[in-house]
C-alpha cells in the first residue's frame, strides 16, 4: 500500500456509503471510456530505500570532487549549517503562499526582511519578494523599463551574462523590441559605442556588475546619460560583491536584479535559484511579483501582509504587470538567514577574502608562461586569462588533475577560444591555489 | 515580534569566517567602492536559530495543520526527497560543467534524472517530449504560449490574434497569453459549470490562436465534451492548452494527449508533491505533442546511442533560452524519486482518494452550504456562502473561523465565476478522521452564522494578529524596513 | 446615495461637471462606494487625447483594479495631484475635492450620450433591483 494514502478499505467503504457510490470508479462518470489512457505504461513503484540507493548511485555518477574554479554568475560559497537547519523546517518549507497572513506572518516577515535586506545591499529604495532566478529578473527588469518609459529600444553591454541575453532575446521574439548589444572594451562597457546608440527612443541601458569577464566599474558617467535622455539604467548584480562594491544606486541605477544563488543557496545544478529585483520607489508600481508590505492589525500590531496586489494577475487578468504568479519563498527565506548569519560586518570580510585570494590567484598565474592575465581593468573574485592554447583542452587536463579550471569563454563568444573565466571563492585554500598553478604550468607547458 | 534589524548590536557576530591563508589584501580604487556599509543585522548564530524557528511557528504548513486549498494541491511531501535533494552529488554540482567541450561525462546522473522524469511525465500524460526548464506553472505556461506562437508562424499564419479563455481560468492563463501577445476572448460557463459549448463556437474563428484549459477545472468538473472542444479547435488550427493545475485527478484516468491536447504544463509542487515552500520555488515543466516538439527550448536532453546522456542545442526552430539551466533540478529531482516511490499504482490510487475525499466532503456539507454545482465533483468541491452572506457572515469570515480551529482555510473568492466562493481541496493525503474534523468544524460555523452572526468578525482570535489593514498597507508601501522617508 | 443635480453621468458610474468647454470629470458616490478604500490612482498625462467612453485611468482598491471611463472627448488638461498622495480623497469627497481630471471638451453633442442626475438615479434603482434578483446558478 502507498504510504501516503491514510484511507483503509474499510474507510472507502464507509466513504462511498456516505457519498451513495458503489465504487470510486463511480466517482469518474464524467471521465468517459473513450477518454481513457491510450497506455498508461510505467513500472511499479520501489520501496523507500530502493529510491534513495537508485538515487544515491546516480548521484555519484556527478563530477563533484574536482577544486571548482567554475562561476559564470553561480558560485561555490560555503553555506553556513544554520541556513539548511532553519529552511529544513516542516513550518517554512511545507506553507504555501500567504494568502491568509494571521497563518502565514512567519513567511511574510522573512521576506519583509529579505526585501529590506535586498535594499540595504543595493541601496535601492523597494525590493520584492524574489523573482525565479537571476535571467528571467532581468526580463523583468526589461519589461518594467519598457512599461515606464513607453520605449521600445533596449542597449544592452556585452559584459552582460551571454545565458542572460540570450534569454531577453527569446522572451522579446515575437514582441517589437529593439535591441542593441554594445561591444566590450578592455574588459569594461564602451562608452562611446554606448552613447552613440542612446537618444530619445532608448527604453535602457543594461549592464552588468562586475562583468561576465569579471572586470569591476563604476557607471555613474553611464547612467547620468541615460537619464538625459529618458532612459533608464539597469544593473545585474552580484551581490557578495556588494560588499565591497559601489552600489548600483550610488551609480544612479533605476532597476537592480540579480541571481541570489551566492546568498545561501547550493548550486544544485542550475536551480533552484533567487531572483531578485530592487528599484527606485517611484517605480515600485511596475514592479512584478509578490510584495510584502508592513501594517498593522485591528489591535494595532504591527504585522506584514502581501501589498499592492492589484497590479498581479489574479486581480488584473490579461491586464496584469507580469503573468508571474509565486516568487521563490523559501530560497528568499533561506536568503534572508544567510544575510543574517553574515551580518553587516561579515559581509564585508566575505567580500574581502573572496578579492584577496582571486587577486593572489591572479599573480601566481602571472608568473606562468602561456598565461596572460587580463589587467585592463580590476576585478573581483573573477578573472578572465588568455592562454596559449584552447581553453577547453586546457580545462580537460585540468580536470584530470583535479581541477574544475573554470569557464571557457569560446563557449559564448567568438574569438575567444583561448581565454578562460576563473572564479575564486572564500572556500579555496593557500594549498588549493598554489596546486592549480602547478598543474596549469604542467598543462601548458606538456 | 521584533525583525532582526532590531536585535541587531554592533559587534555580534553569526557566521566565523575563515582566516585568510594568502599573503595579498587587494586594494580596489576607491571610486569602485561602496560609501558604507550594507546594513545587514548584527547577530550571533543563536540570535539568528531563535528569530527564524520563532518566525517559522507563526506559519500553518501541511506538515502541522489540514490545509485544504482549492486548487493548490496541498498533500504530504514525502521527508525521503529531501534527503535525496541534498545528496552532495546534486546539492554541489555546477550548472555550467556539462556546458564544458565533453563535459557531459560530468554529469551523467543528473543528466539522466532529467531524461527520465522526463520520460515519466510523457507517459503520465500521453505527450511527445517535454521541457523540464520552467521554473514555476505561470513560467510553464508562458513558454506554452510561446510555442504555440512559434508553431503559427512557422506556418506563416498570421492572423492568429486570439487565445480563448473559459472565465473560471485562473488569472495566470489570461496574463501569460497577454504578455507573449494575444488578446482574450473569455467564455462563460454554463449551468452545469462547465464550458458554454454554444458560446465557443460563437467566438470560434480562424483567428483563433489556441485555447487554455484547465481540466477537471476550477469548479472541480471533468468536462465531458472536452474531445468535443479540441475537435473545434483544431478545425480552425488551434492549439489545445492543457493547464495542469488539477492533474492530481486524472492520474491513471485520463491523459491530456489522448484528450486531444497539443501543450500542457504541469506543476510539480502539486501533483508531485514537492513542497510549496511558503511560495516556491515551483517548476512548470511543459510537455508537447508531436506538432510542436520543434519548437521547444534549448537545451534538451538526450540518449545518445553509447547511453550517454547529453545537453543538444541544435534545434533551429527552437524558440530559445526560456530560463539560464535545465530547471528547477532540485525540485525535478524531488518529483522524480515521488513517482519511482509510487509507481504506475501508486499514481492511479493518488487520484482515486484526492477524488473520493473530494466527494466525501461534498457530500458532508451540502445540507449546510449551496453547492456551486450539484453534481459529482472531482479532486476539489466547490460551496457559496451565499446563505451565510444572507446573515452578514463571509466567506472570509468562515475562513478567520477556521484558523481558530488550527485549520487552514481553503481557498475564498476563487473562483471568480462563483459568488462567495469556498473551493475545499482534500488531497488523497489525509484520512478520512481528519475530513470528518473539518467537516464538523465547517458544520458548526454554519451553526453558529444561524446563532450568533456578529462574532465572525472577530474570528481569528488564536494568532498572534487579526485582520490586518490591508488598505493602509497598500496606501503607505513599508516594504523596506531602511526606507528613508525622502524615497521618490 | 448621493447624486448631484446639475452633474451629467455616464453608466459605468462617472460624473462630469461641464463649465463652457471644460468637463471636470470624476467617479460617483456609488462607484466609490462600490470599489470600497481606493488605494491609488492611475492619473493619465496632461495632454493626452481621449474619446468619448473610452478608457481613461484605472483606480485600485486592496483587491481589484477598475478602469474609468471618460464621460467626453477631448483632451486632459488638468490632473488632480492630491490624490496622488491621499487617494482616501476619493472616498470622502468624490464629488468635489475628488474629481480627478479636467479635459478640455473636443465635442460638446456627445453630452446627450450621457444620463441626467433624474436618469442616473433611476439606472441606479434598475442595477438595484437585478442585484436583489440575482442568484446563484442551481
């Protein structure tokens, strides 16, 4: 019998005595035979432990053991054990959404608190309740600036995330939007290409921070044209970073997003992840998705309920900001932990020791012949190298080493199969960095 | 309950860092730095446990409390998947490795819990392929709408201006039809709750792009006349949509494909009791008929013919990235150890009981609520408080009652079609003592609207706040606990 | 339920007050009432052109969103700012301190597309009488 049915035979029994049926089968009289499963061909079910050792062997089948030198925008940060412990709570991870706040106000206040989080990070005035990942939030950031601006040309960097792009292009197929990608140079968003294109028709500029090569900026010059001409700057963000980082406000930004993955999430494969989105809070009514908005009660307690829903779907319809329904509640919770556990101060140091040990990286590799590093502009924990062969040859022999070298760049830009994208988190040690360069000399000069 | 701002004091901290092993402290110039600091709490570890264990016990949540809303599908997620989700082999494993030259081999068994729950939701549903990427069930159906926009134009048709909608949709349907370009014809339901047969075909031209259903749908009925409904469709080449929302009570009994179905969606955290997690993270994968495989989004993936699992991106037709990765894998993952756990059975008996509980709760309440619809319901049972309302008693109100019994209430006001609406979900999850307690509690709400009316309003009296001001939320936007007063 | 006598209305329940050219335009008692606290107002841009009966703005409560119609043709000419910041405004005073645009009037025939206070209170006895008539299906 299936564990998670409680009804005995003899409780159907008594059901289908209640309801005036004679069998369940009864109950399908709409469902007609001439609706019925062409095959419905499936094997029968394992027992518990069966699963979980199916489960376990395939698990193993996974590359996880290599150092990871991979980022590309999802990172391999240490997860402190309160956040599992807390999110591994029956009570957050079996609620639903909050449509009852006097239940839900343990939901509702975590991410009141991740919002305000969010904006204490970026600087930025409102925050919502989290969109579904990094990719799609920058959608949305697009759509809003389109929606608030009534323009339909978009400028977008070519720092920006390449998966990124691509997924503003598919969502924009079929609608009339004009995009324009500017060229990258020396590791920074060129200005003069930028603002030959910017002119009253611009919806946006989007850029990135740091870039996808790693390269660090400051885009006040950026946004303070845009503004000029009506446009609005978007800023993609990668928020252990901003620990150090100018913030996208301090650079005029006007819609923030980015992936949260670095925020207490494990990489699990690509998902799930956190998107977020932040903005200045005269927009706040373009904004898509879940709000959490403060209050009071009839005694007047103050407590936290979803806001501002007449701009969603299930009150507007077709008319709604955006189709988006849930956010990611419970990776914006299990964010909200972290940024607590880290703190003001630990954020800080985070973001330092993530710098210093890419910086150290960066000079032993330096020292290698058939590596260039690229020094056009500073970067934070990631760094792009040119090396003397192809990047992908390299990372294969690498990976026999041990070593998950990182991310070629030939995979998303032309031109590029030489250069490769490295990532250096808080977790990697004096012994792991001083072994990658030993064996990347090895590599290359093999 | 204080936020954890307020228990913040300068010094504390929650998580040791390590100590930095490299002879470097790099030194950025100073205009790429952050003026001051990010204003994040200062708390120690156990400040941290406390606030958010507190937090949590101010939720109801199925593992503590009968939480039957209509349409949300709020059964038992099983412990097993999360210990499986936190295999280290899948919890650590970077999404760009199998995009590395060869890098499949790094991959392999996560590749293939992608290729075959993919393979399982194909032959639970009757579809040709799917695409695991959509991260929740209005993201699911975005893409489905995408691809029956790829699919007219492929075929050069350009007059497909319209997506059909039946008025007892959730609003996700129409918004995410609008927001990949169609406007909405919206079709009423007739008597019996279900689609105004007579009315389609008034709307029905060869502008139509397509049709969004849910099925059984939002007032809990199988349509009969649903291969009646894709036979007019598709005779002006429309595309059959199958929202999945109430899968859960079909299962066994029925499959959208043979339905007549071109594109569905489904909602893992629904029918394949992944948790809800207070509001995702979801998935919505979406699985298509043969008609419009061409169009789905990269990557998918594939057996080679050595056995090896790979990521292919060479669909020209393809509309594309819908979403960075391959999906939400963590809740894929769960979904997939939920169906090998139940099986072909297992999966028939799960609709079986949501059904039979559904009814057995319908049945329980009839004397004491107007039904929406008097007939055999199927997963979800539909009521009006109409009656309650003639004594001033809400549907809201009866809900504000139920949480004093430590009961969730089902869903209110949903559907739009229904005045008063209380849309009841069991799930096959619970156990018949559980539905008689709620029926008794929802029995002696009725009683006491009859008796005593002007109490409701001070239902909830048990939590911690009662009957937030939501007009004063909505009209003074606190949604950032730093916001400075001069915010524009 | 008040209604002013002088005001022109429409049956999506807007009121428009009509001074040489100019229509001050905004939502009546009953539409106040109907759409419970209003929560924020979608004003249009100064300038913009509108037809007769078409969408004009949208207002918000906590649960719903209603859009209001212009009673005229015409062009904006002026828009309230106070409900900007107090849409509560709407509520206490539709009919005065509460009026939401001032359009510049392009078609002075179209006002006997419009009802009178005598025929607006009698479409708001008939709406009375269905709403009592009304029940649920079965």
């Amino acid at each position: 019998m299936n564990p998670y049915i409680a009804n005995t035979p003899e409780d159907v029994r008594l059901m289908l005595e209640a309801v005036g049926a004679r069998s369940i089968d009864d109950l399908f009289v709409d469902i007609q035979p001439r609706h019925a499963p062409r095959s419905f061909d499936l094997p029968e079910g394992l027992s518990e432990y069966e699963v979980v050792r199916h489960l376990n062997d395939l698990s193993l089948k996974n590359m996880v053991g290599p150092v990871p030198f991979i980022g590309g925008g999802y990172y391999d940060h240490y997860v402190p054990a309160a956040c599992q412990a807390l999110i591994a709570r029956g009570e957050f991870y079996t609620a639903y959404t909050p449509y009852q706040p006097e239940c839900a106000q343990g939901t509702l206040q975590a991410l009141f608190e991740f919002q305000s989080c969010i904006c204490a990070l970026t600087g930025m005035d409102v925050a919502n309740a989290s969109l579904y990942e990094g990719g799609t939030a920058l959608y949305e950031a697009m759509m809003m600036a389109l929606r608030i601006t009534g323009r339909n040309r978009v400028v977008i960097d070519s720092g920006v995330s390449p998966i990124y792009r691509k997924i503003l292009k598919s969502y924009t197929h079929s609608l009339n939007i004009e995009f324009i990608e500017t060229p990258v140079l020396h590791g920074q968003g060129d200005r003069s290409a930028i603002n030959k294109v910017l002119d009253g028709a611009t919806a946006a500029v989007i850029l990135q921070n740091p870039n996808f090569f790693g390269a660090i900026d400051d885009h006040a010059d950026i946004a303070a044209k845009a503004h000029a001409c009506g446009a609005l700057l978007i800023e993609s963000v990668y928020p252990v970073s901003l620990g150090l980082l100018k913030t996208p406000a301090e650079m005029g930004a006007d819609i923030v997003t980015g992936e949260g993955q670095s925020l207490g999430l494990p990489l699990n494969f690509g998902g799930p992840y956190l998107g977020f989105i932040a903005a200045r809070k005269k927009y706040i009514r373009q904004m898509p998705g879940r709000i959490v908005g403060e209050t009071v009660d009839a005694q007047g307690r103050r407590c936290f309920v979803n806001t501002l829903q007449a701009r969603e779907q299930h009150i507007r319809r077709e008319k709604a900001t955006s189709n988006i329904c849930t956010n990611v509640a419970l990776c914006a919770t299990q964010a909200a932990i972290f940024m607590s556990l880290v703190g003001k101060e630990g954020l800080k140091d985070l973001a330092q020791l993530n710098c210093d040990k890419a910086e150290f990286l960066k000079s032993r590799l330096a020292m290698i012949k058939g590596v260039e590093v690229k020094r056009s502009s500073p970067t934070f924990n990631e760094f792009t190298v040119c090396l003397s062969r192809s990047a992908n040859d390299v990372v294969e022999r690498m990976m026999m080493r041990g070593f998950a070298a990182g991310f070629p760049l030939g995979r998303y830009y032309d031109g590029m199969d030489n250069y490769l994208l490295i990532a250096v988190t808080e977790k990697r040690t004096r012994a792991e960095l001083d072994g990658y360069a030993k064996a990347l000399e090895e590599v290359l000069r093999a | 309950m204080n936020l954890i701002f307020e228990q913040s004091v300068a010094g504390r901290r929650g998580v040791k860092l390590p100590v930095s092993d490299v002879p470097v402290k790099a030194v950025l110039p100073s205009r790429y730095l952050r003026a001051c600091a990010a204003q994040w709490p200062e708390v120690s570890e156990l400040d941290v446990v406390r606030h958010f264990t507190r937090l949590s016990q101010r939720n109801f949540s199925v593992d503590a409390n009968f939480y039957p809303l209509g349409s949300c599908t709020m059964k038992y997620n099983p412990k097993f998947t999360e210990k499986v989700a936190g295999m280290s082999g899948f919890a650590d494993l970077h999404p760009l490795l199998p995009q590395l030259k060869g890098g499949e081999k790094y991959a392999q068994g996560a590749l293939e819990v992608l290729y075959e729950c993919e393979r399982w939701l194909c032959a639970i549903t009757g579809m040709k392929a799917y695409t695991m990427q959509p991260l929740a069930g209005a993201h699911g159906e975005l893409t489905g709408i995408m691809l029956m926009a790829a699919y007219h134009k492929a075929k050069g048709n350009t007059k497909k201006k319209f997506v059909i909608v039946p008025d007892s949709a959730h609003g996700t349907n129409p918004a995410s039809a609008a927001v990949a370009g169609y406007s909405i014809i919206s079709v009423p339901s007739d008597k019996r709750g279900v689609m105004d047969l007579e009315k389609l075909k008034g709307v029905l031209t060869d502008e139509v792009a397509g049709l969004m259903m849910t099925c059984p749908d939002t007032h809990g009925v199988f349509n009969p006349q649903i291969d009646e409904i894709a036979r007019l469709i598709h005779s002006v080449d429309g595309i059959m949509y199958y929202d999945g929302a109430n899968l859960n009570a079909i299962l066994g009994r029925a499959r959208p494909g043979d339905l007549g179905f071109d594109v569905v969606h489904l909602n893992l955290h629904k029918t394949f009791a992944t948790p809800h997690g207070g509001g995702g993270p979801g998935s919505g994968p979406v699985g298509v008929s043969g008609k419009l495989e061409p169009f789905l989004p990269v990557s998918r993936v594939m057996k080679r013919s050595d056995g090896v699992f790979a990521l292919n991106y060479d669909y020209p037709d393809s509309i594309g990235y819908i979403a960075s990765f391959y999906g939400a894998f963590g809740i894929i993952l769960r979904a997939y150890a939920y169906m090998l756990i139940l099986g072909r059975e297992g999966l028939k008996q799960t609709a079986d009981h949501a059904v039979l509980n559904a009814n057995y709760l319908l049945h329980k309440l009839k004397p004491y609520y107007q039904v929406a619809f008097d007939r055999v319901c199927m997963h979800e049972c539909l009521f009006s408080a109409s009656r309650q309302l003639e004594r001033g008693v809400h549907a809201i109100d009866i809900a504000k009652f139920l949480i004093d019994r430590n009961i969730h209430p089902p869903t209110v006001y949903f559907p739009l079609t229904v005045k008063e609406a209380i849309m009841i979900e069991p799930t096959e999850t619970e156990s018949r003592a559980t539905l008689d307690e709620f029926a008794a509690a929802m029995i002696e709400a009725a009683a006491l609207v009859k008796s005593s009316p002007d109490v409701f309003h001070s239902f909830p009296a048990t939590m911690p706040i009662s009957r937030p001001d939501e007009v004063k939320a909505a009209r003074e936007m606190k949604v950032n606990f730093f916001a400075r007063p001069d915010a524009r | 339920m008040e209604i002013i006598e002088h005001f022109l209305y429409t049956k999506e329940h807007e009121w428009v007050s009509i001074e040489d050219n100019t229509g001050t335009v905004g939502i009546t008692d009953y539409a106040q009432q109907a759409l419970g606290d209003i929560t924020y107002v979608e004003l249009p841009g100064v300038d913009k052109d509108v037809e007769q009966f078409e969408q004009l703005l949208s207002v918000e409560s906590v649960k719903s969103a209603s859009d209001i119609f212009s009673p005229v043709s015409g062009k904006v000419i002026e828009v309230n700012e106070d409900l900007v910041d107090d849409p509560s405004i709407l509520n206490r005073y539709c009919y005065d301190k509460g009026w939401i645009v001032r359009i510049e009037i392009s078609d002075a025939d179209e006002t006997s597309n419009l009802l009178t206070a005598d025929e607006y209170r009698n479409y708001l006895a008939s709406l009375d009488r269905n709403d009592n008539g009304e029940s649920l299906e079965e």
